[in-house]
C-alpha cells in the first residue's frame, strides 16, 4: 500500500483531524478505490447531461448476484431496493416504516447513528450491553426479547466481531416471536478477513422462515470507498414494508434509482471483485501491525472491516480525556468511545485502513510519550 494523499479533496475524515494530525477516527479509507468506478464515471460525465435519471431494474440483479457469488446467498430480486441516499437516511426512513411502539433495542457499544436516529424520529431507545469474553463479544439474545424494532450492525461497529450466523438467526426468531423486526446494518459485511474461516450471516438468508422479520441493509460505500456519493440497497422480504418504505420515500420527493448513484454501484457489483480480494489481503497486513503494536489495549480481535476497538487507559490516557489528549498530545485522531454509547467513554475506536507507511508513524504517535 503506497501512500495516498487525499489534500484538497475535502475528506470529511482529514478536516475532521484538523492540521498535522494523522487521522484514524471516520470509518472511511485512505486507499485508493477500484479504477473502473473513476473510469465510468468520468465516461457518464463526458455526455454532459445530468437530468432525471429512472431507475435501472438490472440492479436488483446485480445485487442478487454479487450475494450469490460473494456470500454464497440467495437473494430474491424482489426483496431488492435500490436507494440513491445513504445508508444512514435508509436507516431514518426504515424507523418510520417500521414504526415500532416499543423501545428500539440496539447494543451497546454500538455505532453512535442509531441513537441519533432513534431521537430524530422521536423514539424511545434502550441499549442492552453486550457479553465478552476471551473471544471477544456476545450477542445475549435473550436481552432482545419483547421487541417491536432491534437494530444491529453486522459485523459489528466498533469491534469488527462478525455474529454467527446462530446469533443472528435467533434474533430474527425473537423478532418474530413478538411480532417485531430485525434491522440489520451490514454495511461492513463484504469486508470479513479471509483468515476469518466463516461467511458474514445476512440476516434475511439466516433468519430463514423468518425473513419477513428481517431487513438486510448494505451499500457499496464502505467496501469500495465510494461514501461520498451515498446509495444503499435494502433487502426487504416482506412486500408490505417495501410498499410502506417506497410510499415514505415518495414522501419526501425521493425514488429508487439515481444518476451517479447507479454508475458507482453497478460498475462496484460488476467490476469490483477482484479489487475487493486485494484490499482485503491489505486489511489483514493493516490489522495485524496493529494488534502487534497495541496488543494491550485490543477489547476485542477484528473480524471484518477496518475498526479496532481499544481501552484507552492501556495506552496512558485518561478516560476522561483520551481522544483530547491523542489531539494535542500526540498528533493522532481516532473516534471517541463515548460515540457509541454513554458508558464507553474511556475507549476508542481506531481505522486501520491506511497505506502501512502513514499507519506505522500513526502508531508511533500513538504509543509515543
């Protein structure tokens, strides 16, 4: 992995860091994307036109076939939605199709979005913690029971634990016993380690006979470095909560397809695969640097995606001020624990998926005096 330099691109992940800071914090990554998405790109510019765009059907086959060929799963077309927003927006608009009475349920630690979406769409939320042990975290399923809503994101945000496939089967289980849903983000899942020895569990292949109280959501952002121009695609099995999402959707002025949106996913399902092995090798270089330098301070082995769970005081830092003190202390900017939940403040979440070079003077700073 070269170095890549993003100045004068406006990164979001960068700005966020601020002058002379290596930045570890935004999930997105310093490496460069597959060339066939710039390609057809600067090919859909070149016509110079940019009016309304409908939406091309093909997709939904894209997206069953890049399930059937990289997750082993097969996917109903049907089920496929395909958003031209991010997956945080998806998220938004899935809470109000759902329109759960009871609390949502998530865990905790978790990605701090779920919360702030919960308050947005003012619903109550109750974040049930995790078990861990030597392995790593638990999904203690019991906990979920009851629920109208759970949300989870798989693999899992902070940590990069990959669920089984048991785990998440037996959420949809409960999900349907009450008459509720699993919503599962799974924006990371194209992401799992090679060396990890098992396939990601989408959620609506291991609900099994309980699919329709299911909801897989993923999106190419995360795993071809394409955020900035946001589109998802929603696994939905049940037809009436498809209807209601695209019922909400033109609510807002807002329909499948996208003009860019559609480029960057379509060229990412068709062209994107063998790009993907090699990052993949890259990551698994990138994790392991990084356990080896940090080994004290890891709550919990990566399994998938490019995010390293850390007790900040193992590393000299106060709980209080741990990502202050990384700022001005030490040059280094990684997400604050207390972003994924009240209790978490004292922890950290450091991004890996950097050219080694930059990530080896990162950890420098990071374990300097």
């Amino acid at each position: 992995m070269e170095l890549f330099d993003r100045s004068g691109t406006g990164s979001s992940k960068w700005a966020r860091a601020g002058a002379g800071r290596i930045a570890l914090g935004l999930a997105d990554m310093d490496l460069p994307g597959p060339p066939e998405i710039g390609a057809a790109l600067a090919a859909r510019a070149g016509h110079s036109a940019f009016g309304y765009t409908v939406c091309d059907p093909r997709g939904r086959g894209l997206v069953a076939d890049w399930y059937r060929d990289r997750h082993d799963v097969a996917v109903d077309p049907d089920w496929v939605l395909l958003l031209p927003f991010s997956p945080r927006t998806a998220l938004r608009l899935l809470l109000e199709a759902a329109a759960p009475r009871r609390p949502v349920l998530f865990p905790s630690p978790e990605w701090g979005g779920f919360a702030q979406l919960c308050r947005a769409a003012g619903l109550p939320h109750r974040e049930v913690p995790l078990a861990r042990n030597s392995d790593g975290y638990r999904l203690p399923v019991p906990a979920f029971a009851g629920a109208d809503l759970v949300m989870l994101s798989s693999p899992h945000n902070p940590s990069g634990r990959v669920w089984t496939r048991a785990e998440i089967r037996a959420l949809a289980e409960s999900a349907a016993e009450s008459g509720g849903l699993l919503l599962s983000d799974e924006v990371h899942s194209d992401l799992v380690h090679p060396d990890h020895g098992l396939r990601h569990p989408v959620a609506v292949d291991a609900a099994g006979e309980f699919a329709r109280h299911a909801v897989t959501l993923n999106s190419v952002g995360k795993t071809f470095n394409t955020s900035g121009i946001p589109s998802c695609f929603a696994l939905v099995p049940d037809p009436r909560l498809r209807e209601r999402l695209l019922s909400l959707m033109a609510g807002y002025g807002l329909w499948e397809g996208g003009l860019l949106e559609q480029v960057v996913q379509h060229t990412a399902l068709r062209h994107g695969g063998p790009w993907l092995e090699t990052l993949l090798g890259n990551l698994v270089s990138a994790r392991d640097l990084v356990l080896g330098e940090l080994a004290e301070a890891v709550l919990s082995r990566p399994e998938a995606s490019y995010l390293v769970w850390l007790d900040a005081t193992a590393l000299g830092l106060s709980a209080d001020r741990a990502r202050e003190q990384l700022l001005t202390e030490r040059g280094v900017e990684l997400a604050d624990g207390a972003d994924f939940g009240p209790s978490w403040r004292g922890c950290l979440r450091l991004n890996y998926a950097l050219p080694l070079p930059l990530l080896r003077a990162a950890l420098t700073r990071l374990t300097g005096p």
